[in-house]
C-alpha cells in the first residue's frame, strides 16, 4: 500500500519528463543526421516486428491498374466481375449506357463495398479514390469511378483509384492460386458476352475508339459459295490452333490479302472475319505514321483478339521511296528516319510481330502488282483472296439479301437470263446491289438488272472486240509448310442516357427552382432553361418518389504526344438520380426506358435544321440555323427527275431494317453538270424535305486522313455530308505521296489520301453512323477518281443541266406568280419554249 508522501511531487514528475524529451528529440535529431534513411526503415521495421505485433488475421491485396507503366490485368478482371455483384443495399453507383448497349450498366462509386464468397471462405472488395472528395459520385463523368469507361490507375485530376480486397490471412494462397484465376476466367465469360466489337482509328499517334457497327456477314456476303467456305475453314483454323503455333515457333497471328477491283466487297469481307471472330479492328493508315518507332509503339498498344487492317496499301503511302533517306523539305520523321518497307515487314513478320496473340493482319489494293513481293510472300501475307467481278452465285446471294427471294423451291423466271448475261467481268457486287435497291418489287428490279447487264456486255464488246480475259484463281493460299501429323488445339462513348436526361429534365424544372441557366439561338422561337449546378428536379414514376441533381466540375489532363506533354482544362456534367433502394430494379428497367422515349419525343418536337462548319481553328464543327428556302416545289427540275429523286429519298429513309440486313444505313448522291444548275438549291431541299441537318466539309482544311475519320464521328444521325466541288476542293491524286511542308500546315502533320476518304464514304468508317447522306458536287465529272464515283460510294448520280422549258415554268410561277399548268398561257410561253429548247 503506497502513501501520499512515497509519491513524487507533480513537480520533480514534470521535470523528469521534459528532461526525457528533450533527450529523446536530441538522440531523434543526431539520428536522423548520421544514419541513413533506407537503414532507419530497416530499424523501425524491426522493433515494430518485435515489440508491436499485430493482433490483426486480416490482409489486405490494393489492386490498381499501374503495373509498371503497363495494364494491371487483374483490375480489368476485377472491374468486370464487380459489376455482377453489386449488393441491392448500395447506396451509391454510378450508371451508363452506351447508344448500342441493350440494358444500362452500373458500376461501384468511391467508398462502395462489394461482399463475396468463394470455397466458404469470406471476401471484402472495397472501391477507394484517394485525395477527397468528388462532386458527382465517384468522379462524375466519362467512365470514372469503379469500373465505367476508363480505367482505373491515376484519374484525370490527379486522384488515383484502386480496389482493395481483405480476408483472412490463412486463406492467401488459396485467394492467390485459385481465387484469382476464378475471377479472372469468370471476367472472361462475362466479357465475352457483353462484347461490343471497336473500330480503332489513328489520331495523334494514339488510338481512338466507336463501336463497329457494319452489318455484314458471311451470309451477306456477295461470295462464291467455295471461296466463303475456304475463308470460314481457315478462320475457323486459326483459332483453334494456339498450341500448334507455339509448338511450331510462330507467333500466333495470320495474314490475309484482299485485292481486286474497286466495289468488290474487299471493306465488307473485313467487317464479315470481324463480326464472325468477334475481333476489334484496328485501322492503321500508313500515312499518319512518321517513324519506324511509331509503328512499333502502335502494335503494342493493340490488344489481342484484333484485327490490324491497312486498306489501298498500294497508295496508302509511297513505301519504295521512303526506303531512302528522308529528303530536305520533306516533313517527315525530319531528324529521326523515316518510315520504311524494312520496318513494316519487321512489323508484320519480324520478331515485332509476336508482341500479342491472335492477331490477324489484313491489307486490301486494287493493284496486286504494285505491291514490293516481300510485303506478298506466305508468313505476312498467308492467304490471297481475289475479290472479283459479281459472278452468278454472289448475285443470288443479292438478290436473297435485297429482295428476299430463295432460289432453293423455284427460282424466278429472269434468273437463267441473268446467269446468262453476268458470266464474265461485266458489273461488280456494289453495282449489282444498286441496280436490286431500286425497287422493292423484285419484278421490276431485276428486269432494270437485265436491261444494265446488256447494255454494259455491249459496251464491253464495243471496247473490246477481242475480249481478251485474263482468268484470276479466286483463291490463292499458302499454308506454312510445317510437319506435323496432329493438330494441337479491347473515344470513350458518349453517355446516351445523359443526352436523354438533359432533354427529359428540361421539361420537368420546378417553378420553385432559384438558379437556372437560360439560352437561346439567334433564330429560335422559344427561350431554353436548363438546370444549373446543385438545382434538383423531384419526379414521381408509378408513384415512386426520384430526385435528378445537376453537377458540373472541372478535371485536369495531361496528353503526351511524342515527346511533348500537354495539359488541358476537360469539363465534365453529369445527373444524380436518387430513389429508395427497393425500386431499383423498377427504375433501372422501366424508369430508364421510359424517359428515353420521352426525351426522343422531345428532342423531336423540338428540332431545328442547322448548317455545320468546320473551323480549322477550335479543330470542332460550328453551327447556325439553316434558313434556306429552297424546296422540291420551288426547284427548276423536269418532273421526271424530281419524282425520281424524292422517290429514291423516300426509300432510303424507310428502309431502316433493310439496310442494316444488308449494309449501312447510308446514301450517296453525285450531282454534277455546269455552274448555275441549281447544284446547292437541290441540297438544300434535301435537307429541307428530309429535316437533315448539313455539314459541309470543307477539305482543303482537313490536315489528313486522322482528322477527317475525327470530323465524321462527331457529326450527328439524319444528317447531309456535303463536299461541294470534289474536284478542285483538294488534289487528292498528288497527295497520294509523302506529303510536303505547306503553308499554314502543323508541324508534323500527314497528308489526305483518296485511300482515307473512300474509307470514310464506303469503308468500315461509313458504318459509324445511321440514316447518313453524302452529296459531292462538282462541275467536271470526268476529272474525279471511278473509285469515288462507284454504286456504293455514290449511289446515285444527278445531272444537273441547261434550263428546260418545264424548269422556266416553275421559275415563272416562282418570281412571277405565274400559274405552271394555266389552260390559259402567257401568249410569250411559245416563243420562249422554242428559244430555250434550242
């Protein structure tokens, strides 16, 4: 038992300890001097392991997506096997929906808790974003926030998101060994079923993303019967063969050359191995690329299970010339080499090209014989594939895809006729197709068809006399010749449900909001008001209570574009939806869908034609209302070629499901004839009777093949692509070439090739994209490119010419309010209809 006075005074106490302090700050400071920091790590460990051991069973796995400056595999397969698992008491989540996506998706939001269970032993999954808070839920926009469309790693402002996975340390090798491979091999499967298969395009020497919407199939496909199956065989060969290529000692990739004339199906056959493989198709134009280095850097950004495609690589770029050294003036590469033949065969077949796994190379031309033979021989090119002329059996192939008839039970009468007349290279498949869209009546359509086929045979014996053909074997194939006696066995999206809510809540503001924002065009009837930020908008759906909140913010980006970093400010918005736990399924399934029917609605009553401007200058398409008055009533056409222009719009705009069943939903129209024809006024009523907006590119400010794919993703759906004066816009056949330093070009910048504009108006680019029309004008036919004049690229041609006398009435009834069919005429009409004619 102790006594008040065995106790030290609080005095003597209080001395003793700052004497003990100061002593210990002295002994820290002279430590912190003369032992080295990575030994005073070592030193802390080991009294911490000695003296503090933790009583802890948990461990914790932080899992982000830096693994060494590469993907961290593991977070991906997190990502997608999270999104599966979402608890129903989650308080938070984040939800997209991308324009082809059938349902909405969810994903984690920062601080969310994922529970799971595997072989009776218990997992927590937590989702963190460091470096506070974040207005909007787990950083607001564009994919940000446990699993959206961007991936994880260090976001945009600087804030790094990761996942952390806690449990019992006694089960770590079990969760290392099987656990993982579990997750890995279930994010697989789920995938694999969500997959949306992407078109891959250049830009800035970084690869840019939509989603590959070309609808064509094998069973599309305008192909002899043998040929379509040896494709499918080796397809179907390549995939199962991973073992037997590694066995071997070759990497596991397969190239494929597709030549032949221009509208043979060669883009097509792309689409139809990518929709078959279910493979994401990476699009390389040759002349965005400066270096050899570049070249290498672009494949290993590809990802496996693709297919890298060069399209017209006969004029894609002048590969002979840039074996050279690079020329002075020239723009390319400047004080690096250039780009060469060597480096793209070491890309294709070099130790280059088995950095990845189940790859397919694809290069399409219309001049095989233009091609170096190194580019040509078995093991870069392994298989040649002549995309010819229509024969019999592509055409009934048409004719089912077009006009639904099946020559199985009784072929139609014209069929032997037809067999007849198409033996031999008389019309190509994009021809034969244009010829079958002009009627739905297959009566009607296929007799056009005859009457083509024989005008064209005539023509041909005309031109040719001695018809002199040289057969082309359909199918060139080299296997590898190997002994063997068995076989062995991946431009973010735009959110649509943010567009359709923007519209939606645009109608729901609440009288009693205190901050709005308000807008309006120039030439708009009525006064817009969105929400500003913070302002909440209260729903009721089926009597359930929601409430929509608006944020906004702002993110830092750093780009590095070759050696060079970039910093900009990026805006983001997004909508909070908030709603009691237990109607989430309601919401998520029927809520959804029912204000993006309403938001269509709306958008509809609401539109507005507008003409869009490229500006070289903000790089962005710029709008104003467009108020030409122009219409098919007011047009100075012959009756006949009226009707039959409205006619052929009528078609294209209600054949939705047909074109997607055979192609894209897009048209091509030629108008040409001399200067004052009324080329513009018919475009502009176009888009009048159509309600389309306009977009008139201007390409001689298109810096190259890059820029233009750019420009065409950003223009909308039910839109006119307009190119006025093809011909004297841009000289697109010299600009085949390497590209020389011009005036007022960037630094680095690559030329425009035909080769890119055809892709954008007839290649795997055209599908990005519905209910689209492309018009080129011109007042000189005979100087353009036949590969841009083609069914398929333009579909119908117009000429536009002198003045008819039936035009002269329309004009008079226009300017002069002149009835057009008086019974009473003006007693000038016969004068003037004699004159004009003349």
């Amino acid at each position: 038992m102790f006594f008040s006075k065995d106790l030290p005074s609080p005095t003597s106490v209080f001395t003793a300890y700052a004497s003990m302090a100061g002593y210990m700050m002295m002994i820290r400071s002279m430590a912190h001097e003369l032992i080295p920091a990575p030994l005073q790590d070592f030193i802390y460990r080991t009294l911490r392991s000695l003296f503090f051991r933790s009583s802890s069973s948990t461990l914790t796995l932080t899992i982000d997506d830096d693994n060494m400056g590469m993907n961290n595999e593991i977070y991906r397969a997190a990502q997608t096997y999270l999104s599966t698992k979402i608890s129903p008491d989650a308080v938070r989540l984040r939800i997209s929906k991308g324009h082809k996506d059938k349902h909405v998706n969810l994903y984690l939001s920062d601080g969310e808790i994922v529970n799971d269970v595997y072989e009776d032993v218990q997992l927590v999954w937590r989702f963190v974003t460091d470096g506070g808070d974040k207005k909007g839920g787990g950083g607001g926009v564009g994919g940000r926030g446990g699993g959206g469309g961007r991936r994880g790693g260090m976001d945009d402002d600087g804030k790094s998101e990761y996942f952390e996975l806690s449990f019992d340390k006694k089960h770590k090798d079990l969760v290392l060994n099987s656990y993982v491979p579990y997750i890995e091999s279930k994010a697989k499967e789920i995938r694999d079923e969500r997959r949306i298969l992407m078109l891959h395009s250049l830009n800035s020497l970084r690869w840019e993303s939509v989603i590959l919407e070309h609808p064509s199939t094998f069973e599309t496909m305008a192909m002899e019967d043998d040929l379509k199956r040896d494709v499918i065989e080796d397809l179907d060969r390549f995939i199962r063969r991973k073992e037997f290529y590694k066995r071997v000692g070759k990497a596991w990739k397969r190239g494929y050359l597709l030549y032949g004339p221009p509208g043979t199906g060669k883009s097509s056959l792309v689409a139809a191995m990518a929709n078959y493989l279910k493979f994401d198709v990476y699009d390389l134009q040759l002349a965005s690329v400066m270096r050899d280095s570049d070249l290498r850097r672009l494949l290993l950004a590809t990802r496996n299970r693709s297919i890298l495609v060069i399209e017209d690589i006969d004029c894609a770029v002048d590969l002979p010339n840039r074996i050279e050294q690079p020329v002075e003036g020239k723009n390319r590469g400047e004080s690096q080499g250039p780009l060469t033949l060597s480096g793209l065969l070491n890309f294709i077949d070099g130790l280059w090209s088995s950095c990845g796994d189940e790859r397919i190379i694809i290069f399409t031309t219309n001049h095989k014989d233009r091609l170096d033979p190194a580019l040509l021989r078995p093991g870069r090119m392994d298989m040649h594939i002549y995309m010819g002329h229509c024969s019999f059996q592509g055409f009934k192939t048409l004719a089912s895809n077009y006009l639904g008839l099946s020559d199985a039970a009784m072929p139609h009468r014209l069929f032997p006729e037809i067999e007849r007349l198409i033996d031999g290279e008389v019309m190509t498949p994009a021809q034969v197709a244009e010829e079958l869209m002009k009627s739905e009546d297959a009566d009607v359509a296929l007799e056009g068809l005859v009457n083509v086929l024989e005008k064209m045979r005539l023509k041909s014996k005309e031109s040719n006399p001695v018809m002199m053909k040289q057969k082309e074997s359909r199918l060139e194939m080299e296997e590898m010749r190997l002994k063997s006696d068995t076989e062995g066995t991946g431009f973010p999206r735009k959110n649509e449900l943010f567009l359709s809510a923007q519209a939606y809540l645009s109608s729901k503001i609440s009288p009693d909001a205190s901050k709005l924002r308000m807008t309006r065009d120039p030439n708009n009837k009525n006064v817009n008001l969105h929400l500003s930020q913070g302002e909440v908008v209260s729903d009721v759906y089926k009597g359930i209570e929601l409430k929509w909140r608006y944020l906004e913010g702002r993110n830092k980006t750093t780009t590095v574009v070759g050696e060079e970093t970039e910093e900009a400010i990026v805006n983001w918005q997004c909508f909070e939806l908030s709603f009691d736990k237990k109607h989430k399924d309601l919401v998520v399934k029927s809520y959804i869908a029912y204000v993006e029917r309403k938001a269509k609605v709306i958008k509809e009553e609401r539109r507005i034609i507008k003409m869009h401007s490229y500006s070289s200058y903000t790089l962005r398409w710029q709008s104003v209302k467009f108020e030409h008055p122009s219409t098919f009533h007011t047009m100075a056409m012959t009756p006949k070629l009226k009707s039959s222009v409205m006619e052929d719009l009528d078609r294209f705009i209600k054949r939705k499901d047909y074109y997607k069943r055979v192609g894209t939903w897009k048209r091509g129209y030629f108008l040409y004839g001399p200067p004052g024809t009324g080329k513009s006024s018919l475009v502009a009523a176009m888009a009048n009777y159509l309600k389309f907006d306009i977009y008139d590119l201007q390409l001689a400010n298109v810096q190259g093949d890059a820029q233009l794919r750019s420009l065409l993703l950003a223009t909308n759906n039910s839109s006119i692509l307009l190119v006025e004066d093809i011909d004297c816009s841009v000289d697109l056949p010299t600009r085949l070439q390497p590209a020389t330093t011009t005036l007022g070009a960037p630094k680095g910048s690559t030329p425009l090739t035909l080769s890119g504009l055809l892709n954008c108006i007839d290649g795997l680019w055209s599908s990005c994209g519905d209910e689209r029309i492309v018009i080129f004008t011109t007042n000189n036919k005979e100087v353009l490119d036949p590969a841009l004049l083609r069914p398929g690229c333009m579909d119908m041609h117009i000429y536009l010419g002198h003045c008819s006398f039936e035009g002269f009435k329309i004009l008079a009834s226009n300017y002069l309010g002149m009835p057009h069919d008086s019974d009473d005429p003006h007693r000038l009409y016969p004068d003037i209809k004699r004159l004009i004619d003349g």
